[in-house]
C-alpha cells in the first residue's frame, strides 16, 4: 500500500476516533445534577413502585406527568447498572441492559432513583427512590387475548393476538379484516401449546375454527350432536377432548346507575366435544332445564372438570337471585366420560362465582365474584378471590382487586407462578391487563399493568384486552384459517 494512502487511512481513523470520544463525553455530560431533592416517590405511570416481575419480562418504561426531562437511574445492591434519561417525562429503558439487570438482580431488588425537570422545578428536584422486586421465577413467553371495542351490540375490528412477554412484539393471531361482521370470540389451547387452537367465528359462515395436530376444521355445532351452539371452551390438558357450555345469552340495558348492561343465560348446558372421532358426547345431569352450568374449566392433570352452576330462574325479572355455585366432577380420559359424585368448591350463600381457573399444581383455584350472575365484566364490584384447595380454606388476594372497579377473566401461568387478569381500574371503561406473582409460599404481590414501549399506549391505545391466555410460544396457523368464515362471495 503506498505510503499516502498509510497516511490517509491513519488521519481518517483518528478522525473517527476523536469524533467518538467526542460523543461518549458529551453524552456523559448530558446527565444533569437536579438543584434540590424532596422527601416523596415520584407519581410514575403505569404504578411499578413496589411490584414483582418476572425475571425475563420486557422493560418497565414508565412516564411522569408534566416534566419536562426525566433522569432514571437503575441500582442493585447499592451498584448503579443503568442510566436512562428522556423528554416529556418518558423513560423507555434499553431492553438488552434491561435483560442484563434483570439477570443480576433475579431473587432480588431493583432500585430507581427519578430526578425532573418541570415548569414547577426548572433546575432539577431529586426523588426519593422506589423497590422493584425482581422474582426468581421466569414467565411464559407469549400471552394470547382478543383485542375489541367496548361496545355491547356490535363491533367493526376484532383481532386475536398474541405478545411476548419478553420484549414488545405483538402480532395478530387471526383477525375479521376481510370480513368485519363477524365476530371473533373464546379462542383456547391445550395445555398451553401454540400449536393448537380453537375458537369461534360468529357469523354467516361462522363455526368453531380447530387446528390441532397440523389440520384446520371447521366445526358447525348447531348442525352435529344434540345440535346446541358452543359458547365457553376447556381444552382437555391431554388434547383429545374440548368441553363447552352452550349458553342463551340475553341482554338488558339500564338507564341509571354505574353498570350499564347485564348479561345473563336463559338456558346453558355442558357438552363435550371428541376432537379425534368427531363426535358431541353428552350427560344427561348436564343436560336439563332446572340447572344453567358454564364456564367448564379442567384440573392440570384433566382428571376434574370445574363449572359453575345456578338453579333457573324467572329472568330477567330474578337475575338479581341467580347465585353460581363451583363444582367439580371426575373425568375418566380414557373412556371420555364423568363420575357420579358431583362435589360442591364454592356455595354461593353471598354472591356468585364464574371462570373457575385451577394452578397448575392443583392446589389454588382462582375465580371471580360477583353479587349476581354470570357475567361479570361489566360489574363494577367484581373481584378476584382464590380458594386453597387443599385446606378448603379462602387465600386472600384483595391485593390483587380495585375496590371500584371490574376485575375478571383471570388465567394461570404454565407453572403456577403467575396470573393475569382484565381490569377496567384504570378508566373505568377499557380492559388492560395485569399481570401478579404468586409465590411458592402461596403469597400474592402488588400486580403490575402490562408493559408497553411507550406507556402512553395504555392511555391512547382504544382497546378492550379480552380472554388472556398463557402460551409456550407463537401461534402460526394457516392462512387459509380466516377463509373459512369469510363469507361467500
């Protein structure tokens, strides 16, 4: 190489090296020293003072209202790990540094000291730092919901997706863009396995859409069997059986007071459907006009099924008296059918039970109270409670509940470690989820909302989540699944 071009490269190099150190120092002066310090925490959006997260959840990014520029630092034993600094009060931590923190402080603490610059403190005011506690226990990759208006009759854009837990990434699953009157609903997977789904298209060319072991059907339940739509489903763990309620649904619209809308069954039965001889298999005690059951929901090891269960009533007029008890029934896998003793969990003396959800040891069963009915998304007063089912004794979880607002459809997490929830505490209108750990001591902690890469998006975004479901990994189903219920052309 002639020796100009040497020189060239050389002076070239140095450049770039000058222009980098450059860089690096004003990118370390940036970090600012706030002029005061005041004796409180600072009022972050979403509220992450205090939760318990998984070790491989995705970043925490938070804002503080009305500051102008943010500064975040991340500490761990007294180490600072991390500096994060950003406008209008945004703090979005790198996800790679984020990974790398959560791995040094699993089993332990997280501590973040904000500092902001506003219109009320121009130089800067220090804040008093808050915990965050990092469990040793990871979380399933992948949750599965249906995003939807919260609208009561009708919808325009309805989705099935699917997010990693572990960074932002959201995808749809299935969606009604090709044909907007259909209505997509209570899709399901067994044993958590992404490769296998079911759900409901509702529609002119609707029907229940399966794949399982690599084949797409479509399944018109109103024309097999005993010829009863299918409402709410319960996978069987082992993957051969789906049990669903077949439910009439009715409505009714109040002019006054908080909730808007009630929803209740005028008739609801039990059904089980053979995924491998294509069959709707049936019992007789599930099967009349005195009991409404719903909410089929199985034990781990798909030796139980729970359900709720109401005596009929004159509706609309007693919906008021309609109190769902949880109860239980042995299943025989092998032969595909239930035991005779029906046992009750729950009796519905105060209030009524639904979403009957078993940990995956089978200890806890978590489910939803309400003072009535079935359908308790648009109860206000709706909470979480949690029975022992080794002890046959209530767990409290009030930590877990707004005391305003809806809590409900809730799901277990593949270990057992972990629930997520839906709840309108945030606005009293739209659905998000939070997501809790519960602990190998059998203790809940402080739930957090769902992370997002702005967290403005829970505010902007206008959308319900329905039906969280944990899941092993990414759904990918065939393309053609969405053809089957788009209508003829």
């Amino acid at each position: 190489m002639p020796l100009r071009m040497q020189s060239y490269i050389r002076d070239k190099m140095l450049s770039l090296l000058i222009l980098l150190s450059i860089i690096l120092l004003s990118g370390c002066s940036s970090w600012k020293t706030p002029e005061s310090a005041i004796d409180s925490r600072p009022l972050i959006f979403p509220d992450y003072a205090e939760v318990s997260i998984p070790k491989n959840i995705a970043p925490l990014n938070f804002i503080v209202e009305g500051a102008d520029r943010i500064q975040a630092s991340f500490s761990h034993e007294g180490v600072e790990l991390i500096r994060v600094k950003g406008n209008d009060g945004i703090v979005q931590i790198p996800l790679n540094k984020w990974r790398e923190l959560l791995g040094q402080a699993a089993g332990g603490n997280i501590d973040v000291q904000v500092s902001v610059w506003s219109k009320e403190y121009p130089r800067g005011v220090a804040m008093l730092p808050f915990p965050i506690y990092v469990a040793d226990d990871d979380i399933d990759e992948w949750l599965a919901y249906r995003l939807i208006e919260p609208g009561y009759r009708s919808w325009r854009q309805v989705g099935l997706y699917q997010r990693s837990l572990t960074s932002f990434e959201e995808m749809p699953i299935v969606t009604n863009a090709q044909s907007n009157e259909t209505c997509l609903n209570c899709h399901h997977f067994p044993s958590y396995s992404s490769k296998s789904m079911m759900f409901h298209a509702r529609g002119s060319e609707g029907g229940t859409i399966l794949y399982h072991n690599g084949k797409l059907s479509k399944i018109k339940f109103n024309e097999i069997g005993p010829k009863k739509n299918t409402t709410y489903p319960a996978w069987h763990p082992e993957g051969r059986y789906i049990a669903f309620s077949s439910n009439t649904t009715r409505q009714s619209f109040y002019l006054h007071g908080k909730k808007p809308i009630e929803v209740y069954d005028y008739a609801s039965d039990l059904l089980l459907y053979d995924t491998e001889q294509g069959r709707v298999l049936t019992d007789p005690r599930f099967m009349t006009d005195e009991v409404l059951e719903s909410f089929p929901s199985w034990s781990p090891d798909g030796r139980n099924l729970y359900y709720v269960a109401a005596d009929a009533r004159k509706l609309p007029d007693e919906v008021e008296d309609m109190h769902y008890h949880i109860l239980r029934v042995p299943f025989d896998p092998a032969a595909g059918s239930f035991g005779e003793q029906i046992d009750t969990v729950f009796k519905a003396e105060e209030g009524s039970a639904s979403h009957p959800r078993v940990s995956a040891d089978g200890r806890y069963l978590l489910y939803t109270w309400a003072e009535y009915g079935t359908f308790p998304v648009w109860h206000p007063e709706a909470d979480l409670r949690m029975i022992d089912l080794q002890a046959m004794q209530p767990v409290d979880i009030s930590l877990w509940n707004d005391p305003d607002e809806t809590d409900s459809y809730h799901s277990w997490s593949s270990d057992g470690r972990w629930a997520v929830w839906g709840s309108r505490r945030q606005d009293g209108r739209y659905t998000h989820l939070y997501i809790a750990h519960f602990d190998a001591e059998g203790a809940p902690h402080k739930p957090f909302l769902l992370p997002q890469e702005d967290p403005r998006y829970n505010i902007w975004r206008l959308k319900s989540y329905n039906v969280p479901e944990f899941i092993d990994g990414k759904v990918e189903l065939p393309d053609e699944a969405a053809e089957l219920f788009n209508p003829q052309k």
